[in-house]
C-alpha cells in the first residue's frame, strides 16, 4: 500500500531503487546468467580460431584481388582522357 500511495501523491523517488540497488541487481542476474553459459571445450576454441583466421585471409586475399581489377579498370578509365 505504500508503493501506491507514494505513486499516486508523485512522489517518485520513494517508489523507484536507486543505484546501488540496481547496479547490484544487475550484477547478480549477470552472475546468474553466465553461470548458465555452455563453454567451449578447448579443441573447440582452437578449431574455431582456426576457422576464423582462415577466413579472414581468404577474405583479405579476396578483397585485394577486388580491389586491383578495379584499379586497373579506373586506371584505364582515366588513360582514356
């Protein structure tokens, strides 16, 4: 009953925690949550990384080869004039 009365006269700060209470609550329900995180077992962490890495070169190869043929193309472009 206070609650709704303290709502009800606008009296906000009586109704609301402050930031203690809601660093603290979020705090716990982080800890809560990342007790339930299902952890890579470390085989999986390197074949993952693996994988990662590999993709990025192949990527970064990908993008360079892109990106010469369309140098060599706007090159050519601008011989023109």
């Amino acid at each position: 009953m206070a609650e709704t009365t303290a709502l009800a006269s606008g009296d906000k700060s009586a109704a609301r925690p402050g930031l203690k209470a809601k660093s603290f609550t979020f705090f716990s329900d982080v800890a809560r949550e990342m007790r339930k995180v299902s952890w890579p077992k470390r085989n999986e962490l390197q074949d993952a990384t693996v994988i990662t890495l590999v993709l990025c070169v192949v990527l970064a190869i990908f993008t360079f080869g892109v990106d010469k043929v369309f140098e060599t193309v706007v090159r050519g472009i601008f011989k023109m004039f």
